[in-house]
C-alpha cells in the first residue's frame, strides 16, 4: 500500500514539475530549464549519498546504457517545457501516459534492461484502449 501511495504523490509532483518547468521556460528558455532541473537534481542527489549513505561514489560496474537517461532527461524537461506552452499540463502529461504504456510494454514484454520478462497478452489490450481513448477524451474534450 505504501508503494502506491508513494506513486500517487510522484504522479502529483510530476504534474507541479511539468507546470513550473513551463513558467521557468519563459525565462531561460529550454537549456536553462535542463541546467536548473538537472544541477540542482545531482546536488540534492549527490547530498543525499554522501550524508545518508556514507558511500563512495563509483561508476564502476555500471552498465553504460545507463548512463543514457541522462539525454532522455534532458529531451523530457526540454520537450515538455515547450510542449505546455502550446497545449497546456493536461494534455502533455496525459499524451505521455500513452508512450510511457507504450514503452513499459516493450520493456516488459522483451525483458530489456535486466527486467523481468512479462509478455504481452491480448487479454491486455482492452485496457490499454480504454486509457488511450480517457486520454483522447481528455486531450479533445
């Protein structure tokens, strides 16, 4: 119960982030946006390791695919800063509902990653509609 929780509140502040990441674009355009996200995010991150943790930072052992998601980041914060000026935080965040299905699915069916491998079942697909069709009725009214 906890861990749903916990999702509920991250799906509550992505909604606050992807606003606020709007109103900062107005200011300092997309790279600014991806600097403040991104700096101010590995210094909280960074804090964290070496006063709660106590452990040392090593890269070692990691896969490099990893490493990417730091481009995927960027695309995000840049994409969606500029996206919410044009068609607004309901709409962006629940377009994107539909690629994170999308690529959760691969994920899951294919197993990359080092995830565990659930295939895709067509007993599926009426749910996955009926989120793509309350994500239509959203976006187009």
């Amino acid at each position: 119960m906890v861990y749903f929780i916990f999702l509920v509140l991250a799906g509550i502040f992505q909604g606050f982030m992807v606003s606020l990441n709007g109103q900062l674009g107005n200011y300092y355009g997309l790279f600014g946006v991806c600097f403040f996200v991104h700096v101010i995010a590995a210094v909280l991150l960074y804090l964290y390791i070496k006063l709660k943790e106590k452990k040392p930072i090593t890269f070692s052992g990691v896969p490099k695919y990893v490493f990417t998601v730091g481009f995927m980041g960027v695309a995000l914060v840049s994409t969606s800063s500029w996206c919410i000026l044009h068609i607004g935080a309901t709409a962006l965040l629940s377009l994107s509902v539909i690629g994170q299905m999308i690529s959760s699915a691969m994920v899951d069916h294919y197993g990359w990653f080092n995830a565990v491998k659930k295939p895709f079942q067509l007993k599926q697909l009426p749910c996955y509609l009926l989120v793509v069709a309350g994500v239509l009725i959203v976006v187009y009214g």
